[in-house]
C-alpha cells in the first residue's frame, strides 16, 4: 500500500502531520515515506545542539523553513552550567545561510547568539519572519538593528529572558516605515529605555499586532497611547504600573483597556500601585493568564484581582498570594490549568508570607483542570502531597521545591516519600516531576514503580545510596532528561544501567559521587554518548581516577564529540587520551 500513492498525494497527505513524534514515525514505514517525508518537512526541532551537526540535519532535511535549537542544559537556569561552557550557535548559521536561503524561522533556547551571527541572518535570509530567542545571551541592541533594519517581513521578535547588552534605546528606529508585519513583539527583558516614539509609531502601523510585552522601563503613562493604537491585542505584558495617583491617569489606562476587547493574556506590571489595579477590572472576565511574576501585590489586592477573572487557565505569582489568596483562587477560578508561585524572598531566614502546603492543597481541591504545578514554598506534609494526588490525578507536571533542602514532614518530621510515592502512583500521566525535601531510597523505587510515563525528573540533595538512581533509570521506561545534584549517585548505577542512558536525550550530575574512572570507562563502553566531565579545579586527568569530579553531563549524539570545548570540559572515550595529548 505505501507504494500505491503518488508522491504528490502523500506530501498533501503529509503536510496535515505536525508533530515531530509523529513526523518521525511515518519516516520509517518504508523507503518512499521516508524520502517524501524528508523532502516535505519545513521545521525541525533540535533538543540539543550537540547532538547533531548542522551538516547531517541539511543533509536529512533538505527543505527546511523552520529551526528550533536548544543549546546549554536546564541547569544553566541555576548557574550550574560554567560560563564559557559553550552552545554558540554561529556555527548552525554559518552552515544553514548556504543551505536554507529561504529559511523564515529561528528559536532558539540557552544559546550564546553574538551581534555577528544576528547580522548574518539579517543579510542572508530574505525571506525571515520569526526570531525567537529564550534565555540567550551574548548580543546586543546593534544586533537587534540590523534585524530590524534587514527582515522586511518580520512577523515576531521575542527576546523573552535573553540577557542584552543594552547600549541603545534607538534599535527600534531602524525598523523601516514600511514594517507593517510585525504580529508579536516582547521586549520585556530589556534594562534601558528604548524610543518611546519609535515604539509608538512601529505599534500603530502593525495592524496585526496580537503580542505586546514592554520592559519595566515604559512608564504607566505612555501605556494609553499604546493600547489605542492597538485595540487588537491579545497579549499583553506592561511596563512599569507604577505613578502617583492621579484621577486622570486612572481615566485614561482605563478607558484604554475597556477598548481592547481581545485580551486574553497579561504579565509585567512591575513595581505596581495597588490604585491603578481596578483600571484593569474591565477587561478581566476574558483574561486567561496572568503572569504576575515580578508583581509584588499583596494577598488582598491578589484577591481582589483573581475574584474579577473567573476564566482564568494559567496564573504565575509570587508568594505574597498567600493561602488565603489561593483559596480565594479555588473558589473563583474553576479552569484554571496551570499554577506557578514563586518565592518573594527565597533567601530569607525567615518566612515573610503566610504560604504553606495548604494553599495548594486547596486549589487541588477547587480547581478540577490543573494539571500543571510549580510551587515555591518553606514547608509540606505527607498527608497535603497525597491529597493533592488524590485531588488531581490529571496531574502532568509537578514541581515542587522546598527552599530549605532535605526538610522533612514538619508535623511527623518523617521523609516525603509517602507523599511523593502517591503522586507518582495516583497521577497515571505525570510527564515531569521535581523532587525537594527529605527522601530516602524508598522514594525512587516508587517512581521506578509507578512512572512509566515520566519524561524529565529532577533531584536535588536526596536519597540514600546508588540504589535510588538504580530505580529510576531501570524502572522509567520514557524517561528523557534527568537532571541530579548533591545527591549521593554514582558509579554502580551509572554503568549497571548505561544502555539506558543512549535512550535518553541527557543525564546532568553535579556535585555528586561520580568518579573520573567510571567517566572514562561509560565513554568507552558507549561510544554513541557524549561523556562530558566539566570540572573548573584543573584537568581531571591530573588527579587520581577515583577523584570525584565536580559535574558530569551526558548526552547522545550522532555527530560525535564537540570540536569546541573550553578548557574546563574533557569528553571521555576511546580517543579522549589520544585528543588530550
């Protein structure tokens, strides 16, 4: 049958399939999907870019339009990953102007991206659309002029928690008077003023513009002037929402937002003034998300605002919400999905807001759709992680972190493994999981157990011997990416269960007891994983083989070992000497 079909007909067919799971899978039917297939695809996503080489992604996907590259690990989020470490895309652009003349979309995750490799892409793809750079660093606002200047069609630059050298605010000049195209625009991680006249004016000629997000920098009175020139927006994330209280300040923000009828989606509002909060009242009942992140509003103007968007999916906040704040949440808020709360002072010796364990335990109770947890907090129970587990079996995403590591149960001063083995069982479809507080063993033999569908699993300061690693990687069958740190892991169950680690996309180890002799025998043993020891104390090849080394990073790659590693990284395998020497 795979060979009754014309060409034509099986890329029309084809071209309905977005999914790369998907994509891949009918690759393999035979050798004709797979050659029309290759021809047919116009994005790719690449988990790592160590894992592939430019030249074998062109090779196998020829008519590429869309690049989606990660480069450093999660990790690098916590400044785990050493500066220098590496992820430079230039190379991949260098390689793909000659290759992709017609390439309209780049995103890019936690890669060095310089002024260079933003100017390249401005002169080489005449036809680009879409820049998408998250958590990037390495360039500045001169590259981001010659973007501006040279992607006539531009329809989104997002820039969102990129670190940007940021020597001018005039970049946004160099858009053309004819940019009429841009769809979404996120500026918010810039530190300086930009043109405030020039930000006007892009806005207002962008008829299609959905996504707005400003930096702190644009000041609560030039918001109205923005919103009336784009009454269409779906997203939006403020500037500073801070100003002495005027009456007429107020007038204005709100009638500027009564007249945007499409939003769905706001965040910023940093350094807020409780006073302007109702200006936005108007507009809450269609809100589906709100990022109040970098918001320090109180738990009773949280409440307040939360109680006005009954439709509300997703909500990111600090922990000044409190408990009764997140009940308020239950109460009112019965689709909400996905829940971020984030430590005000996650430092402090003391806590500063009335947060604990029952606050989640009531939004698992109220809110029948979540499905998605990230929760920032001093103290738990076993008995609230259990009846979160039972509360929300839908459970796919759970993440939860103590602030004080190895804390126990408060109340009964026991480990946490009753309460994380019931989510872990209860929760059927769990996809991540991050782990905090006090666990023995007995944890990881419940994941091992239970987690069969669990794709990314992060450790930290946790269990007692090899065997809790031993579980997990022997008993996770989808397991993808598993993240450890200060946990006593090493040798035997990293080579007991290496034909494990080549089914994997990456295994991060750092500060843990893994020694440089079992790094050098997993590098050879598996010659398809990069076995990367990164290690800023000097070569590990200069001390004993049983020294433990500082951070482990593995990953697979059909491209073999990187040929840019900085001093501090070694990659163990059969030729690590012969390299080295």
């Amino acid at each position: 049958m795979a060979y009754s079909f014309p060409e034509e007909v099986l890329e029309h067919v084809f071209s309905f399939i977005h999914t790369d799971k998907d994509r891949n899978a009918i690759s393999v039917v035979c050798k004709s999907w797979y050659e029309v297939e290759r021809w047919s695809r116009r994005r790719v996503f690449v988990g790592n870019c160590y894992a592939v080489s430019p030249g074998i992604v062109i090779r196998r996907f020829p008519e590429l339009r869309s690049v989606a590259l990660k480069g450093k690990p999660h990790f690098a989020d916590f400044n785990l990953v050493p500066e220098g470490w590496g992820g430079n895309v230039f190379p991949w652009i260098a390689t793909m102007t000659r290759a992709y003349p017609m390439l309209e979309e780049l995103r890019l995750k936690r890669m060095v991206v310089t002024d260079e490799s933003l100017e390249l892409i401005s002169r080489s793809f005449k036809n680009f659309k879409v820049l998408v750079l998250f958590s990037c660093e390495g360039f500045s606002t001169d590259g981001l002029a010659a973007i501006a200047a040279n992607c006539r069609n531009l329809r989104e630059l997002d820039l969102r928690e990129s670190e940007v050298d940021d020597l001018s605010g005039h970049w946004l000049t160099h858009f053309p008077d004819s940019c009429t195209s841009l769809v979404s625009l996120n500026i918010s991680c810039l530190g300086s003023e930009v043109s405030f006249s020039a930000l006007e004016r892009l806005v207002g000629r962008c008829p299609n513009l959905r996504t707005l997000r400003l930096n702190r920098a644009v000041p609560l009175e030039r918001l109205p002037n923005l919103l009336h020139r784009a009454p269409q927006l779906v997203e939006l994330g403020t500037g500073a929402y801070t100003a002495e209280p005027r009456p007429e300040v107020f007038s204005s923000l709100e009638g500027a937002f009564a007249n945007c009828k499409e939003l769905k989606s706001l965040s910023g509002f940093w350094d807020v003034v409780p006073d302007y909060l109702p200006s936005i009242y108007s507009i809450c009942s269609g809100i589906t998300s709100l990022n109040l992140s970098y918001a320090t509003i109180q738990s009773p103007d949280l409440v307040k605002l939360v109680t006005q968007c009954p439709n509300l999916q997703r909500l990111w906040v600090l922990d000044y919400i409190e408990d009764s704040g997140l009940e308020a949440l239950a109460a009112h808020c019965k689709d909400l999905q996905e829940l971020r709360v984030f430590p005000s002072e996650p430092y402090g010796a003391e806590p500063n807001v009335a947060l604990t364990e029952q606050g989640l335990v009531s939004v698992s109770e109220g809110c029948p759709k979540l499905h998605s947890v990230l929760y920032f907090c001093r103290q738990m129970t076993n008995a609230a992680l259990v009846s979160i587990a039972k509360n929300r079996p839908n459970m796919t995403r759970f993440r939860l972190c103590i602030l004080e590591p190895e804390t126990p149960d408060y109340q009964t001063m026991e480990p946490l493994d009753v309460g994380f083995g019931a989510i872990v069982e209860h929760c059927k479809e769990l996809r991540r999981l991050s782990l905090s507080g006090l666990l023995t063993d007995r944890m990881f033999d419940y994941i091992g157990t239970h987690a069969k569908k669990l794709e990314m699993l992060s450790v930290a300061f946790a269990g007692d011997s090899d065997l809790g690693l031993h579980h997990v990687l022997s008993g996770c069958e989808s397991l993808r990416k598993l993240e450890i740190r200060d946990c006593p892991w090493g040798d035997k169950a990293l080579l007991a269960n290496a034909a494990k680690l080549e089914t994997m996309r990456s295994l991060w180890m750092s500060s843990c007891s893994v020694s440089y002799g079992a790094c050098k025998l997993l590098g050879q043993k598996m010659p398809r994983l990069n076995v990367e020891v990164i290690d800023e104390r000097g070569p590990p090849d200069s001390r004993p083989e049983s020294c433990l080394v500082e951070k482990l990073y593995i990953y697979r790659s059909v491209a073999g070992p990187r040929l840019d590693m900085p001093s501090f990284v070694r990659t163990m395998d059969e030729d690590s000497e012969l390299r080295l020497s």
